[in-house]
C-alpha cells in the first residue's frame, strides 16, 4: 500500500495542531492514514487504500458511513435551514422522548456536546443533588477528558494520571478495581458518607473489554442505595448498542439513578446526554441551581441525526445483523487464535469485539463471550478478564505490532491499542466479516 499523501498530510498536521491531531488515540505510529471519505463499512484514504473499518469512528457509527435516507434527508434539510440558533427546536423534544421511551432509567434528559461534557456535568448533579464530594470510579476506567476522573492509583490513594490537574481533584475520587465486591464494599464502609456517587460504565468498553460478574452492579446499586450515593452508568459506549434500544442497563436489568450518553444518539455528530430520575436531572439549571448550559447544546443537526438514527434502528433488524456479525467475528477470531498465538482471549458482546493477548495464558487461551461472567459454572469464564489491572497486564506490544501495521496493510482498520473496543456497523457484510477473519488468519 502507498501511504505518500497521508505521510504528507501528517507532516503539515505537525506543524500546526500538537501530535498531528485533534484527538491523541488517532496519533498512530509511524503515522496515522488521513480518511478521504467513508463508504457503507469501509473507509479510503488518502492515498485511495480501502479499509474494513471497525473502528466506526470510535463506536457512533452503528449504521456505518452511510447514512440511511431518513438520516439524510433529516441532516440535510436542518442544516440548509440555518444550523442553530439558541432557542429550543422541536426536535430536541422528540429526540428526548425517544430515549425517555426506551430506557428504563431515563425519565429525563439533558443533552451536551460530548461523552465528556457528560459525565463531567453528571458528576456535578451528583454533587450538587447529595451535597457530598467523592465519588468512586473503576481502576483502568475512562469516562472522557475530565479532571475528577483522570486519576491513577487506589482506594483513597489516587493522584492525577496528567500534569495540569491540581492535587484536589484526585483527594475526591476513589477507585476500586471493576468487579471486586469486596473492595467496593470496604470504600463504602469507610467513606460512605462522603460519597455522591459510584460512576462507571456497565461494561467496561475502553479497558478491553470487561464485562460485570454475576451480581457486581447489584452490588453497586445496593450499597450506593443503602449510603444515600447515586449509581450512575456511563453507557457512552454501551448505549443503544449493547442490548439494543434498552442499552446495557436493559440487558442486566439494573436501574440507574443517572446515565451517561454519547456517540450513538448523535447519529455521528458531537454529542452527549446525562439521563435518568426526574427528580434528580430536575436539579439542572433552570429547573434546579447545579449549573449547567451550552452554545451548542441540543444542537438541531445532531438531534434530527440522532433521532433519525435510532427511528431506523427501532424499524429494522440492525441489532439482529450486528451482534450475528459480531458473533461471527469473535468465534471466528478464537478458532484462529487457538492454532496460532500462545495466549489470548477473545472479548466482546453484541456488536463489540477485541482480542487481548494475555501473559503467560494468564486466562488460559479462549473465548470470553460476555455473558459468561455472569456464570461461574460457564467453561469459558475463566477466559475474561474480570477487571482493568488484567487487561493491564496484557501483551500490548504484541497488539500494536501484529494488529496495527500488519491489519492495516490487509485492508483492517482496527483500533491501534490493546484497549480499545471495536465494533461492528450495520453496514458491515458476511463478505466484510469472512475477509476480515482470512486477513487474521494471514496475519497470525
Ligand atoms: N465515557 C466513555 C465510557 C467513553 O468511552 C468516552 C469516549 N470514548 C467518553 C466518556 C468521553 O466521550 P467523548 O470522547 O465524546 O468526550
């Protein structure tokens, strides 16, 4: 493959954006391919190279690169009537409705701007609404840019993962590692009365993939129950792909005080949501005083994408087609991998799929389908990792030789670390899956 006019581009996007880009997962080594344009589930670059893609933009992208008439037709017709203009529109309202209709813990909705704006004015109605300071997170989690959750160490004794953010955020966080009952149990016991909320993602999609034990958000809905704290889930990910319209909190059955959203309910455009009680989102401004605003907030282009998006997916079998390929991938990514790599362990669920080289066959070689964690009698649960520090010591270099600039140079847009999920799009065909599974197979 010719990769001159992205190499190019990279050199000219050095020497005016820091790193090269916009976002720092996206500053691939030696150097990232500039995308021309998208195409159902592929992408081309710069250079005119074609790529399986299922990196889907970092997972918005559940109906591929493009967009369905409806969705078309909705962007375009918002777009050509002036984009934004500082007062309500109705759409804002529908979109609302919408996710207040199919998921089970969302009564009411604020939207933002991005998966960060999200959690970070979450936290905040947390803490204002509790009139407490701390808040648990899970180790190895991510919850975007934010200064309260871009932390590093354990329990009480955390400090900032990034110069930049002052001592005292980190004073107000804990973490614990995902999926240890005990642990959470013991931050409790000690700081319970402090705590405003337990903040994590249902599965974590950012470390892996790492999906709950039997009974582990349970665990966190009764104890944040029994102290007075929220459960907030972070379904940036998760939502409106895992468990199909009801999202992650659907498919475990459990019931959130707050929920996080992005990506998917943008339809592809910035976005972001802080769902959940009516009597609890009511404490925003202006119902309530816990300030929160945006310029761009419940921006008409993003609500008509985003509703038009899930109207599709609410009428069509894109679940069905998505999780029958992701399936297919990750079985068929396993039966490669038991010939050909030492250890490993396949992850995923729904539309969402990784391989995790692990040390040693630390998980001996398998194939974690997520539901089994919930099993302990299930054979394979021993093959899924059960928390952040697992995946942690997995073989990243291992990641990032095979999978970066072998699968690229196959035509597979995967993403370029070990911890990040890919996905599956609608878009996406048998022929897509079947030709991705021989590039593996070549490649390892
Ligand atoms: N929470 C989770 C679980 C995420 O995965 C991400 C981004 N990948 C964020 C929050 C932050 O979202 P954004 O990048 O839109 O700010």
């Amino acid at each position: 493959m010719n990769h001159d006019e992205s190499r190019d581009l990279y050199d000219r996007a050095l020497s005016v954006m820091p790193g090269g880009v916009n976002s720092s997962v996206r500053a691939i080594r030696p150097y990232p391919f500039f995308v021309q344009k998208g195409d159902g589930g592929h992408v081309i670059d710069a250079d005119g190279n074609r790529y399986i893609d299922f990196v889907m933009g970092y997972g918005p992208l559940l109906l591929g690169h493009d967009l369905p008439e409806t969705v078309r037709a909705a962007v375009q017709q918002r777009a050509s009537e002036g984009p934004m203009y500082g007062a309500p529109t109705e759409v804002e309202v529908e979109l609302a409705e919408f996710v207040t209709r199919h998921v089970p813990g969302v009564e009411m909705v604020r939207f933002v701007n991005s998966g960060t704006e999200a959690t970070v004015s979450a936290v905040r109605l947390a803490r204002g609404y509790t009139g407490r300071d701390k808040i648990v997170i899970m180790e190895g989690s991510y919850h975007g840019a934010q200064e309260s959750t871009l932390v590093e160490g354990e329990r009480e004794h955390t400090a900032p993962s990034s110069p930049g953010i002052p001592e005292s955020f980190a004073e107000h966080t804990l973490t614990v590692p995902f999926n240890d009952k005990t642990a959470v149990h013991e931050v409790f016991e000690e700081h319970g009365d402090d705590i405003a909320a337990v903040l994590t993602e249902p599965i974590l999609g950012n470390h892996g993939i790492v999906h709950p034990i039997e009974g582990y958000h349970e665990t966190l809905r009764d104890l944040t129950d029994q102290y007075g704290a929220l459960l907030i889930f972070d379904e940036v990910i998760t939502g409106f792909r895992v468990g199909g319209l009801q999202c992650a909190q659907g498919k475990f059955g459990v019931d959130p005080d707050l929920t996080t959203f992005g990506k998917i309910v943008g339809g592809g455009f910035p976005v972001g949501a802080i769902g959940g009680k009516s009597e609890i989102v009511e404490h925003f401004t202006p119902a309530g005083d816990v300030f929160q605003s945006g310029t761009f907030s419940g921006h008409p282009v993003t609500m008509a994408a985003g509703l038009e998006t899930l109207r599709y997916v609410a009428e069509n079998d894109v679940y069905d087609h998505v999780n029958a390929l992701g399936e297919r991938l990750r079985s068929g990514i396993a039966d490669i991998l038991e010939d050909q790599a030492p250890a490993y362990t396949v992850v995923g669920t729904d539309s969402m799929f990784k391989v995790i080289f692990t040390r040693d066959g630390e998980f001996g070689k398998g194939h974690c389908e997520g539901g089994c964690t919930q099993d302990p009698t299930c054979p394979r649960y021993e093959f899924c990792p059960k928390n952040g520090a697992d995946v942690d010591r997995a073989e990243t270099e291992r990641w990032e030789r095979l999978f970066w600039p072998a699968m690229k140079e196959e035509g597979v847009f995967l993403t370029p670390n070990q911890f990040e999920s890919q996905f599956v799009s609608a878009a996406h065909t048998d022929e897509d899956v079947e030709q991705a599974l021989e590039a593996y197979k070549r490649v390892l």
